[in-house]
C-alpha cells in the first residue's frame, strides 16, 4: 500500500500547477501583466508544477514506500 502522505505532495504539485496554468490562460487571453508575470510565464510555471506532480506520482507508484507490517 503506497503511503497517504507521499501521495499528497504530488497531488499538491499538480493541484497548484493546474491552479497557475487557468490563472495563466486568464492572463493570456486578457493581456494582463501583474508584477512582471505574464499569460506566458504562469503558463510555464503551471506546466513544469505539472510535471514535477506527474513525475512524483509515477515514483510513488512504481516505488512505493516498504512497510513493517508483516
């Protein structure tokens, strides 16, 4: 059983990605600027969290963490 607490933090990477990559398609189709951040930056903070999400969760399931139970 893969542990909960190792499964959250690529799940966050991911949820916080997909957050910055809509505020970035906002931004883009809007031509906002704010502090220097444009559409095309938070797009690509947005996709390299993503990522960074998917990796953790691919090396979670494939190697999941050994238990003592037994």
């Amino acid at each position: 059983m893969i542990e909960v607490n190792r499964m959250k933090y690529a799940a966050l990477f991911f949820v916080v990605g997909l957050i910055v990559c809509v505020v970035g398609i906002l931004f883009k189709i809007t031509h906002w600027h704010f502090f220097g951040f444009s559409g095309k930056i938070l797009l690509s903070i947005g996709i390299i969290l993503q990522v960074i999400g998917g990796l953790l969760l691919l090396y979670n399931l494939v190697f999941p963490k050994k238990s003592n139970d037994l």
